[in-house]
C-alpha cells in the first residue's frame, strides 16, 4: 500500500511505498526502497573490450607485417603567417584510423561505442608528432578534445583537436610580390615503416579545409597532400605525411603603406629644380625632408622583415628611390657651387678688366669705350637675365688686352674672350631626365616582379 506523511526533519511531505512483506515480530511494517526500474545492470566498458586481458604497451599485431594507420585531417583554422619568425599557426582536427582486434566485442546492433581521454591512456593508439613544430598542444577546455570510436570488428577512430606552430622557410627574395609555400609534416615518433605504415586515408581527399579560412596578408591558393620515406641514420626509416599549402600575398597593402609613399616623396623631390636656385631656404629643406622620409620608410619596413642576407623585391624598389631623392639633393648642391664659381669669376673680371660691357649680341661690330660698371655683389647672379623671367644667364665680357704680357695669356683672332656660363640649365635638364629615368625603372621593376 502507499503511505503519505511528513517523516523527515523538514517536515516535508514524501511519498512512501510499504509492501505488506515481511513484518516485523511487533506487527510494524517494514519499510524498503523500491529497486529503480529504469536501470539495468550492464557490464563494463573495460570488462567488454578485454582491456586487462591484454598488453596494449604492444602495437596491434606485434611480430607480424606493419599495421596500416590512415589519417584524414580536417583544418578548421590557419591562425597567423610570421615572417620575422618563419612559421605559421594551424588549429586543426587530425583523425587516426587503424584495426586493434584486441578491442574487438560482440555486439547485437553492431554499434560502436564512443569514449574519451580517459580510455585513450589505457590502450594503444599512434604516437604521432608533427616535425619541425615550435609548439602545439591539445585543446581542453572544457576537458580533453580527444575522442575514440570502437567499432565492434576492432576498427578504431581516434581524434583530436590541436593546435600546432611549426617552421616554414619563405624566399623572401620577391617581398612582398611572392608566394609561400608551407608544410605541416606528420610523422610516427617510436615506430619504423616496418611496424607502422603512415598513409592518408582517402589520398589528397583526406584534406579537408573550413571555407571561412582566411588571412589579412595571404590569399589561399590550394591545399594538397604527398607522402614520403623520411631516414635517420640512428633508427631506420620512417612515413612522413605532408600537409601543402600555397600562399600569395596581398600586395594592395603594401601599395599603400610602402610603394605609394616612396613615389611621392621621389616626385616632391623633383619640385626643386623648378624652385629658384638662389632659394637656399627653400630647396636645401625639401631635400632634406625627402631624404629622411624616405630613410623612415626604409627603417620601418626592414623592422618587422627577418634579417636575411640577400636583397628582397621592396629593398630595391627603396634603394632605387632612395638614390634618387638624394641625387636631387646632390644635384642643387652642383647648381650651387656652379653659380658661387659664376660668381667669382664676374667679381675677377670686374677687378681686371678696363671695360666690362654687357652685350646682347656677340656678333655685332663691337667698338666700345673703356667703361667700368657698378656692380652690387648680391645681384651678381642676374647679368643677362631678361626681363621676361626666362631661366639662362649669360655672360659676356668683351676683353681689350692693351700690353703685351695680357695677350701673351690670352689670345684670340679679333682681340676679344666670350664667356658662356649656364647653370640654369642644370635645373632644365633635371626635369626631364629624373622623371624620365624613374618612370623607366618602375616599368621594369613591375614588369619582372608582377
């Protein structure tokens, strides 16, 4: 019969079965639990596999041929791509299957059965590692990303989620217009090819990838797979799996951030040779910011590039543009040290000549008086600039040698010396032949890195 009453402490109301057997010798009925109908007795996983019935610190099959173990591999992240430091960070699931019929178990439904971790320390699996790796470490959180599948046959899935750091070597000779290619090798640590034989399970389709992978700087071109003998001289040979993965590299970045600021500061180089020569403030700081810019863009770019002993792609392009801001610095300096010589040699004629004319045509029939002209050394640069503004300056003393020691120095048919002194043509040139020369490398530079 079924009893209600408050019996516990909490004066809480609990529901009660009392059966009429047995009774006690005071006629007190005794109270029992009835047994939970929902559960059955069923026998243990470890009981049902056999595990301490057999030594599984031996590789299924000891003794006899290699056992098989396919591998798949589902990438589920490719996290970074370090040049300074030549790797790059891969999450991923690495799927294991081969045959233990030690495991094997009969079975009604013929179902597997799913375990973790825990189970994975007591039996045999492969011991995998991943060559050239810098870290990796298995998930937890929030316990073990392992699982193992056995199927009653004995066939067994193992699978994990890790996450892995490994080295690649990247030519950096074509930066930043080049292609990566990386590799994430697999590879059993204790066991020779002649117990374990490595082979991926369904060949380049057992690499799968996330379609949402992807990366700020690369673009993913393909993933694929291959397969190799790997030999150490101490232990024997051994499978070696390979995960390949073919990289480009965004270069509207760069674009941006590099090749577009040393354009610019090369052009704003060339607005010198249209300033005045005799603008001193105005040109030697143009080309100065230039020069510097340009240095800060050089620094910048080498500060997150490994150290490597040969030249890249950027490096040229920034030396090239380089050379040439500092070449417009250069030739203002020629410009300069033209019109100080200019300058000199007018104030020298001045102080030898009798007569120093300024004539605006040479081959008029000169017969002039001796004169002396004023002449303001601070405008010394301006003889023969016309009114009109044009660029050259020309010179023209007219030198009547009257003793003998003056025309045994300087001798000419009729008697007269002109000198022609033109520095602005300097600045004219400039400006057709720096463009002209930098527009000729770009086309070149973009025609063998594109």
């Amino acid at each position: 019969m079924d009893v209600y009453g408050p019996i516990d402490a909490n004066n809480q109301t609990l529901f009660v079965r009392v059966y009429d057997l047995p009774v006690s010798g005071s006629g007190i009925p005794i109270f029992r639990r009835s047994p939970d109908m929902t559960k059955s007795p069923v026998t243990k996983s470890e009981q049902l596999l056999r595990i301490d019935d057999h030594d599984f610190t031996m590789r299924p099959a000891f003794g006899g041929p290699p056992i098989p173990v396919g591998v798949d591999v589902q990438v589920e992240s490719l996290d970074t791509i370090s040049e300074a430091d030549m790797d790059f960070t891969m999450t991923l699931y690495l799927r294991h299957y081969w045959k233990d019929e030690r495991l094997s178990f009969q079975s009604t439904n013929n179902q597997s059965m799913t375990f973790d971790s825990r189970l994975v320390k007591k039996i045999w699996v492969p011991d995998m590692f991943f060559v050239h790796s810098k870290r990796s470490f298995i998930h937890d959180t929030t316990t073990d990303n392992l699982m193992l599948r056995v199927y009653p046959d004995g066939n067994v899935l193992y699978s994990l989620r890790v996450t892995v750091t490994a080295m690649c070597n990247m030519d950096l000779s074509r930066f930043p217009l080049d292609t990566q290619t990386c590799s994430l090798e697999i590879e059993s640590y204790a066991y020779t090819d002649d117990d374990l034989m490595l082979y991926w399970k369904k060949g380049n389709e057992s690499l799968n990838t996330d379609d949402k992978i992807s990366l700020s700087q690369f673009l993913i071109q393909k993933f694929h797979t291959t397969t190799k003998l790997a030999f150490y001289s101490s232990t024997g040979w051994y499978n070696r799996l390979y995960i390949h993965f073919t990289l480009r590299r965004h270069v509207f970045f760069f674009l941006l951030q590099t090749y577009f600021p040393a354009t610019l500061m090369v052009m704003l180089s060339w607005v010198s040779f249209w300033i005045d020569r005799r603008a001193v403030p105005a040109r030697v700081p143009l080309g100065i910011t230039t020069v510097l810019t340009m240095s800060t863009i050089i620094t910048g770019v080498n500060a997150s590039m490994p150290r490597v002993s040969y030249i890249k792609a950027v490096d040229i392009y920034l030396w090239v543009s380089f050379v040439f801001v500092f070449l417009s610095v250069i030739e203002y300096a020629a410009v300069n040290y033209l019109t100080t010589v200019q300058e000199r040699r007018g104030r020298k004629l001045r102080n030898q000549l009798p007569c120093t004319c300024g004539i605006a045509n040479p081959e008029e029939d000169m017969m002039m008086t001796t004169c002396y002209i004023d002449w303001d050394p601070s405008a010394a640069g301006t003889y023969g600039m016309p009114e009109n503004g044009a660029r050259q300056e020309r010179i023209l003393a007219l030198l009547t040698l009257a003793d003998s020691q003056r025309r045994s120095r300087v001798k000419t048919s009729r008697g007269y010396v002109n000198v022609w002194i033109d520095t602005h043509a300097i600045d004219k040139y400039s400006r057709v032949i720096f463009p002209a020369a930098y527009t000729l490398f770009n086309i070149i530079y973009w025609s063998i890195y594109s």
